[in-house]
C-alpha cells in the first residue's frame, strides 16, 4: 500500500483521502484501515452516515463534509466552518467533490487559511457543475 511508502520518509506530511462509496460499502475494513492513516479526510454525507456509525470516522482529524448542492463543512475538535455552494444551473455534477478538495489543498499548501480555501474551493465546486469538464473554470 502506498501509504506504507509515505510512512518511510523522513519529512512529515499531511495525508488526506478522498472516500468512495463503492469502496465504504464493499471494503469497510479496507476503508477503515486507510481511514486510521490518514491526517485529513474528505468525504459526502452518504459515505459519512455510513461509516461513522461503524466507528470508521476519526472526529480527531480535519474533515470536509461534502454537501453537494449545500456547499460543504469543515470540522475539526475546534473549528466548524460552513459554507454554502452557489446557486447554479447543475448540467454535469461529475467531479464537483474532485474540484473542491483538489482546490482546497492547492489553497492550504499555499498558506491560505482554512475558511478562504473552503470558500473558493466550494464555489469553484459548483461552477464546476454548470459545464461538461472543467476547462470552463479558467474562462
């Protein structure tokens, strides 16, 4: 598994997953496993439901709440930040999810504190979903 690699190197780093429904239904203990590595996670409100009342879920660890249409939520033991999506004309919801954490790691590395990140990360999640693809986003 590659987070066996990362556990040999000398730098610290944060680890974040993304889950996925196929997997948190069909591996539980697989999920649960990778969910016990990891520093940050991401993650919808179906998978959520289902994995925290298995105990898979650390409320330890940063976590973003994707909400969909809703926007998304981040917690943490001391930080909960909620942010709405854009009203938006929905045409291809593929890879919404994607765009928001990809954004608000971007944003993080750079410094940008949490509640910035998540704010454009969600609006660029749902300006994502107005088009097929993403290449409208740079427009």
């Amino acid at each position: 598994m590659w987070l066996n690699v990362l556990d040999t190197l000398t730098h610290s780093a944060t680890i974040s997953a993304d889950t996925f429904e196929t997997f948190v239904r069909d591996f539980p203990e697989e999920t649960q496993q990778v969910l016990g590595r990891i520093n940050m996670l991401f993650i919808n409100e179906d998978e959520y439901e289902n994995l925290v009342y298995g105990g898979a879920i650390n409320n330890q660890i940063p976590t973003i709440l994707k909400k969909g249409k809703k926007g998304a939520v981040y917690f943490d033991p001391d930080t909960i930040i909620e942010v709405p999506a854009l009203s938006v004309n929905a045409v291809d919801t593929t890879g919404a999810g994607d765009v928001l954490a990809g954004a608000f790691l971007a944003l993080r590395s750079q410094n940008i504190p949490i509640d910035e990140s998540l704010k454009t990360a969600v609006h660029l999640a749902s300006r994502s979903v107005t088009k097929f693809g993403v290449d409208h986003l740079y427009e």
